[in-house]
C-alpha cells in the first residue's frame, strides 16, 4: 500500500547513521533511537491509512444498508 504522502527515509536514515557515527557512544544512542523512531512513525502512518481504507469501506457498506 503506497500513500500518495510517503516519501523514502533511506536518505534521512543514512544522515542519521552517518550523525550516529561522528558523534561517539553518547550521540550513537541519540540518533539511532532518533531514526527507530522516524521507522515507527512511518509504520503507524502506513496503519493509520489502512485503518482509514478500512473505516471508508465499512461507512460505504452501512450507506448500503
């Protein structure tokens, strides 16, 4: 399922890796847990638009009814 809004974090991720490995152990944290959580915002938006197709379908069905 592809949103018309999705955008590919492979350049943001890289960045962020790159951040990672210039700042030492302490920055290494910081920006690895800055990227796991920019991966989890783009899985909860890819479910919050399945839950919305699926919303959409089950409105449509009770306009049937």
């Amino acid at each position: 399922m592809t949103s018309e809004n999705q955008i590919d974090l492979d350049i943001a991720l890289r960045k962020l890796h790159e951040l990672a490995l210039a700042e030492g152990d302490l920055g290494y944290e910081y920006w690895y847990r800055i990227a796991q959580l920019l991966k989890r915002a783009a899985g909860m938006e890819s479910e919050i638009e399945a839950l919305s197709q699926e919303l959409e379908k089950c409105r449509a069905k009770q306009r049937k009814s």
